[in-house]
DNA sequence: AATGCCATGTAACCGGTTACATGATTTA
DNA sequence: TAAATCATGTAACCGGTTACATGGCATT
C-alpha cells in the first residue's frame, strides 16, 4: 500500500493533473517508486473517493480535459500517520542473482553479456544521480528538507555503485573461470 | 516469470517436495527470491502439466501424503534458456527510502524509531551472511561452481553492508537535525 | 479533412498475499 | 483418543502490467 502515499507525497510538493504525475514519476520519485498512468489514474480516483484529495476547483472536468488534484487536510494527514508507522522490510527479489545460482548449474553459457549489458545500465544511472546531486545539492548551504531528500539521493548513489563494483568484480570472476561452457 | 526458473534451479540441486522446498525457500535460494507454499505448490503443478518436472515414481501421492519432484531435461534446458535470455533489470521499489521522501515535507515525527530497527534487522542479517560464508566459503578450496555461488553470496553481504551504513549515516543526520519535529 | 499528440480512462490478465480447509502421521 | 504437526491444497483478494479505447486540441 504504497502507491497511494507516493502519489500524495509528489501531490504535497505540487498540485498536478495525471499525466504531469506520470512525467515526475518517471524522474525524482519513480527513482524508488515507479508507476504506470494507468496505475496512477484509478489511485487518484480512490484517493478523491477517500476524501485525501480533491480536484482544483478552477476548471470543469471531462474526458481529454485536464484535471488538477490538491492534497486535502486528511490527506497530509494519512501521510504523516503512514510515513510514521513501523513497516517491516520486504523480502528481496533479484532475478540477476537468481540467474547467477541457475548457472551455477546448468552452466554460464551466454549470461556473460547480460551481464556487462547490467554493467553499462548501472554506470548510466549513477552518472544520472551524480548529475541531480551536483545539481540540486551544491556543497553548503542546505535547509532541513533539503538534507532528507539528499540523503535519499545518496541511498541510491550508494546502491548504484555498488551494483557497478559488483558487476564489475564478476566479470572478472567470468575471465579467469575455465571455459568450460555448456556442461 | 522467475519463481518457476527458482524452483527448477531448487529442484536440480536436490529432487524435493513442496514443503521440503518452502523450507528451503526460507533459506538460501529464498534471501534473493522468496515465496510462500502456497505459491509453491501452485507452481509445481504448472511445471508438471508442462513436462519440466514429475514425481518421483517411487510412492504413490495422495493428500496429506509426499510427492517428491525431479526436473526432467526438459525443465534443464528451459533452464538453462532461461538463465541465458537477456532480461532487463526491474525498476526499484524501496519503501523505507519513500518515507524518507514523504517525511521530508509532512515530518519526521515517529521515524526514527523504525530506522534504528531496520538497522538492526539489516545487521541480524549481515550477520548471518557472513556465518554462512564461513561455514560454506572456507578460504582457499573452490570449485568453478562454488565461486559463483559465492559471489551471489557477496553480493548479498554487500548489500547488507550498504544498508547497515546507510541507515547509520541517516540517524547522524536526524540526530543534529533542529528537533522541529510536527510541522 | 487527416494526422498526431495530449489527456483520461477501461478491461483483462498475472503473480504474490492472506486466510482457510483437509488428510495423514506422530506423540502425549 | 486427543492434540500437534506434517503435508498438500482451495479460494478470494490486491497491486502491477499490458493492451486498447476515447475525447480534445493543434498542425498541415
């Protein structure tokens, strides 16, 4: 049940209608909460029915017509309330490592390239947060908000580059492996 | 469409039954893919309809009574395919690091709390990777398999590792934060 | 008038989650 | 023989994914 909580967070730093949702989840939030618009529209629906948001009152609605929502008082509400409230870890999933054991088994056969592809994704994405972090959080003068956000920001710095490391460190691991394939 | 790859895999390094498997699920294999018996039992049917896997013919199965699988070369090869296609990584989803992000504008009242305990269970199991690559990774011997196995290993240690200095990093920074708590 | 894009939405499916049911075997 | 545990399974639900539909607006 996160979705809705993402949606009410951007909608807290602005007033958007679904579609300007679906671009801003595409960048800043989607970073670590990636949504569809279909996924999107029918939570911003639910969100109205509980009375968490509600459509800015300026404009008439209808079909291709655009549409702004506003965070209402129970909706920052339930945002703080949910932000505040103890969530247990989930378990992870991660199909590259899962695919590393199956080869572990059936052989290496071909995995390599996914691999070195995995790599290069991985160094783009770091690259792309260095770019943010130098953009928004130049050395200095930084407020309270300012410095949560960073530290979010770093959590992905730190993901990313571990994974290049890692990546990295099993390529090798691949180089010096006999080249026994398809066993 | 990982689960059934992970029970193949599970099912070539030993022939099993469905709750030997969940068992084994709460071990090794499931750390990077976990999943419930009831996911479990679901899947083995499927794998059986599509001539991956079949019972042991040793005992008749009934309910309530063991059935025990085996993969058949069928199951190997898709396997094998599987473990080679090239698949592109999943978009994050962390929630922790979204209530960063919404305490960043609603608060942090309450949050501390939950990141002093996630540190605590990432450290629990930081803690027992590294029991686990003792007992398994003595140093020195390795066979070609091993060290891939190993390497899923470190790659778990690692993450674990990043998660436990995060967090701490993160509480430093709470604990100079101006205490304006509820905004 | 046709094309393309902006914007909102519907419907079907699929995998994971939760709750519950049932038979077989062991132990008190 | 009652209770606990082992073992397999059913059913309902929920969120995310994919494909498609529809209306409005701008450009050619």
């Amino acid at each position: 049940m996160s979705l809705p909580h993402a949606i009410l967070t951007a909608l807290m730093e602005k007033p958007s209608s679904g579609l300007e949702l679906t671009r801003r989840f595409d960048r800043s939030i989607g970073y670590f909460w990636s949504a569809t618009h279909q996924q999107i529209y029918r939570e911003l629906g639910k969100l109205e029915a509980d009375g968490f948001i509600r459509t800015l009152p300026t404009e008439q609605p209808a079909r291709g017509q655009k549409k702004s929502y506003e965070v209402l008082p129970a909706g920052r509400a339930e945002l703080a309330r949910w932000s505040a409230a103890s969530q247990d870890p989930k378990p992870m999933r991660d199909v590259l490592l899962l695919r590393l054991r199956a080869a572990a088994v059936v052989g290496t056969a071909g995995i390599e390239d996914d691999l070195r592809r995995h790599l290069d994704l991985h160094r783009r994405q770091l690259a792309e947060y260095e770019e943010i972090e130098q953009r928004d959080f130049p050395p200095g003068k930084e407020g309270p908000e300012d410095r949560l956000r960073h530290l979010v920001l770093q959590a992905g710095i730190d993901l990313e580059t571990f994974w290049t490391r890692w990546l990295t460190r099993a390529l090798e691991e691949f180089a010096d492996l006999p080249t026994e394939r398809n066993r």
